[in-house]
C-alpha cells in the first residue's frame, strides 16, 4: 500500500499527516483529526451525511480521497459556528424551524446550505432546495428543513 505525506487546513488549523491512498476523506477527518459531525451513511455518495466544504465547495468526503484533498483548506460542521459559540444562520435557522431530528443528515445539510449560501446573495428557495435533493433525512425532518430553506431564501435571522 502506498503511503503520502498531506498538509490541510481543517477549521483553520493546520495539519499534517501520512494517509494511506485509498483512504477517504470522510475516514480521514473523522478517524484521523476527529471530525465526528462528518457522519458515513451510504459510503457511496447518495445520502449527502458525509459532505464537508473543500476550497469552498461542498463535497461528499466519502467520494473522495484524502490525498486528493492535498494542499486544501476544509471546513467541517465543527467549523461553522463562531468561536463564542453563536451559531451560523444556518445552524440557527435549521434549529428555530426544527430541521432535524435524530441529527445524523443534519451535518451534510448544514454544509451544503453554508456553501451555497456564503456569497453576497443567497441563492432562491427553489435553487436551496433543489440542492437539498442531494440530502437523505430517515427521520423525514424535511418540512422543518424546507421550513429554515425559505427563512434562509428570505434573509431572515433569528
């Protein structure tokens, strides 16, 4: 098995590590640097459980490798809140609207609506929530999902 020295930066933390190449993301970040909100459902990127933000992009960590994310920054759930605790719009619009509800999609949902959300404009309803397609909620929390979606569309904070 093939061995590769990497250097990310995980929440604006630095760090560095020798994975093996088959190792993925997700396995990275959760077993190597204890990122456990990146939650592993499918393993096949369908239930969107394991999707964390690389260069500003939100990606499912179980497609990828960690030696392809070489040279990156990465943003996991455990990064979005302010350091005081006070939660991202996000988080507290998917909190207020009641959006989860055994939280295991609640991490991959987070990511996707922070990525798409981060410029000068949020995107529509339509197009957040075209997004959330990409999401698999086993607990049907997607009226309240939907619910924070609109809010979030509508710029709306707590």
């Amino acid at each position: 098995m093939s061995e590769h020295r990497i250097e990310v930066v995980v929440n604006g933390h630095r760090r560095q590590a020798t994975v093996e190449g088959r190792r993925t993301l997700a396995d990275f970040l959760r077993i190597d640097l204890g990122c456990t909100g990146v939650h592993i459902g499918c393993e096949h990127g369908v239930c969107g459980a394991c999707t964390v933000i690389v260069d500003g992009l939100a990606v499912r960590a179980c497609l990828m490798l960690a030696v392809q994310a070489d040279g990156g920054e990465i943003k996991t759930v455990e990064g979005v809140a302010a350091a005081d605790g006070t939660l991202h719009p996000v988080q507290q619009a998917l909190r207020d609207e009641h959006g989860l509800q055994c939280g295991f999609c609640t991490p991959g949902v987070v990511m996707t609506l922070v990525a798409l959300t981060k410029g000068p404009e949020t995107p529509s309803g339509e197009v957040l929530e075209a997004a959330m397609s990409g999401h698999i909620c086993r607990c049907t929390g997607y009226q309240g999902i939907r619910r924070a979606i609109r809010r979030l569309a509508a710029g709306e904070q707590a």
